[in-house]
C-alpha cells in the first residue's frame, strides 16, 4: 500500500512538472508568433537634420505600417558614441531588425557584430562601413559615380578651375563622392586643388567652413561639396562675400537645390540620389529577407545629373 501511494505521488508530481514544462513552451510559442507577426524594427540615422533622411525615413515607415508593424526612429545628432548606445538599446529590445546611416565608418562595427551574433539582420542605408561582413545588405547610392558625373561636367563647361573642396572624410559615401570628382580632374592640367574643409555635410557648418576657404584662399572659381546641404551652406557664403560667378556642385537632388539651378542654371548643379528609392529598396530587402529569401549583400542606386540643361525633366518641389 505505501509502495502504491508513493508511486502514485510520483507519477502525480511527474506529470505536474510536465504539465508545466508544456504550459511554459505553449506561452514562449505563442509568444514567438505574437513577435513574428507584429515585428519591430530599429532606425538610427547620422541625424534628421538633413530632408534626404527624412524621406528613406517616411519611405521606411510607409513600408513597415503597411506590413502592421512598427519602426523606431532614433536621431545620435551626429554624434557615434550615442549611436552606439541607440544600437545597444536595439538589440536589448530584441528588434527583428535594424536599419541604419552610420555617422562614421568605422564605430559602429563591434555593436553590430553583436547584433549579428543575436541574429538581428542589419541594413545601412546611404552610406556603409569599411568592414561591412557584419551587414545583411547595404543600399546605396553610386556614389562614386556621383563625384565622377560632377568632375566630367566640370570638364566640359570650364577649360580651367580652382577647386575649394567640401568633405565629410568620416563618412564612406561622401569620401567615394569625392574620390569620384578627383578621379576625372586631378589628373588633367589646369583643374587645382587650392583648398578643403571638413563640414560633416551640415549646411550650418558649411558656410562658416566656406567662409573660411575664402579667407585663406580668395580666388577660387569652383566648389566641389560633398552633398546639397553643404552647397548651400557655401553658396550662402559666397552670396555674403560678394562672389557670384562661382560655380558650386552639390550631390543629392535636393528640392532647395533645384530651385537654385532654375534660376542659375549655369552656376549650379547637382546629382540626383533617390531617397525615396533607398528606402522603398532597404525595407522590401528586410522583408524579403525575413521571408527566407536571399537578398543581395550591396545594392546600388544609380544617379544622374541636374544643371541647366536637364533641370527641366524633374520636378522643383519634389524628390525623385
């Protein structure tokens, strides 16, 4: 009889515990499906003051609402340190995947190793980082063709230039914008080089950087910037210092940008990038790959020339 009970407790107590057991997995299950199928994802971009992130931005959450799932958006203000600690945050979450704009190329490689051990997909958009095995994908523009289309209209519309060169060295894509411009004119006599700044391509820093090239080195006829904002800082420190002959090249297509050409259309000109193509692409890669599909590791988004003679075929208010 006391054989009996003490096995019957036994049995009783062994399929409490696997009662349990089972009651636990059916709620980290079901968990698991509640996370698959309302997914979260991370956004961290060099800074939001800038139109260009702030279209991939809408582009990404256009995207993501309609898959009924949520996209949060973190601004480090150009600052790599907060952007590490916003990746951080991230991965404690335990997104389904992070997008992001690096501020430099180079900080933010170990955080995103431990996002790749936790096996959240990362892809950067706009500009990527010099060991990018980490990354699921990078969608970029062709930036180096971007520079390259800057110093071969340059080419055909002067016989000569002195250069003043705006450049955000930190960052690979505007470091390939430039790379490209040097490519095509530093070879070729009579295009010079006389001066450069850094300006982490902020309208508010590049004016006074621009100010600054004027004071070391007045006779400059062309400027080379890394982006639009950066144009228009310098174009703003030219108007100021009374040099209105100088032709500027920015790289983005921005609406403000555009504007200008309009109205200077032998001044100024730009490359178009395609934000809204950027981030249309990154969030249907994410997808695509979180479906089981295979995406590829860099995507190029391919760019093209806005001066007086093309103005006319894009819109002055919009962007591509």
């Amino acid at each position: 009889m006391n054989w009996t009970m003490k096995n019957l407790k036994g049995n009783l107590r062994f399929w409490l515990v696997m009662m349990a057991v089972f009651a636990l997995g059916s709620l980290v299950f079901t968990a698991g499906i509640i996370r698959r199928e309302h997914l979260v994802f991370g956004a961290t971009y060099m800074t939001m003051n800038n139109p260009f992130y702030q279209v991939i931005n809408t582009e990404l959450r256009k995207a993501v609402t309609e898959h009924g799932d949520s996209l949060v958006v973190r601004d480090p203000l150009m600052n790599a340190d907060r952007q590490i600690e916003q990746v951080e945050q991230f991965i404690a979450d335990d997104v389904d995947g992070i997008f992001v704009n690096p501020v430099d190329s180079v900080s933010l490689g170990p955080v995103l190793r431990r996002a790749q051990k936790a096996g959240i997909p990362v892809i950067a958009v706009d500009s990527t980082l010099k060991d990018d095995s980490m990354l699921l994908s990078t969608v970029i523009s062709d930036n180096y063709d971007a520079g390259r289309q800057c110093g071969q209209d340059l080419l055909e519309k002067t016989d000569s230039a002195r250069i003043w060169l705006l450049r955000h060295s930190e960052a690979v894509s505007a470091s390939d914008r430039i790379r490209g411009f040097l490519s095509v004119v530093e070879s070729v006599p009579g295009y010079t080089v006389i001066g450069e700044a850094e300006c982490e391509g902020q309208l508010e820093q590049a004016m006074p950087a621009m100010e600054e090239l004027i004071r070391l080195h007045p006779d400059g006829s062309v400027v080379m910037a890394l982006n639009d904002p950066s144009a228009l800082g310098a174009i703003a420190a030219l108007e100021e210092a009374g040099l209105n002959s100088v032709l500027v090249y920015g790289i983005d297509g921005t609406p403000d940008m555009k504007s200008r050409i309009a109205v200077h259309p032998s001044q100024f000109a730009t490359v178009a990038q395609s934000p809204i193509s950027i981030g249309s692409i990154a969030a249907s890669t994410m997808y695509e790959h979180l479906s089981g599909k295979r995406v590829p590791h860099y995507i190029p988004v391919e760019v093209s020339l806005i001066d007086g003679k093309t103005i006319g075929g894009y819109s002055l208010t919009e962007w591509q």
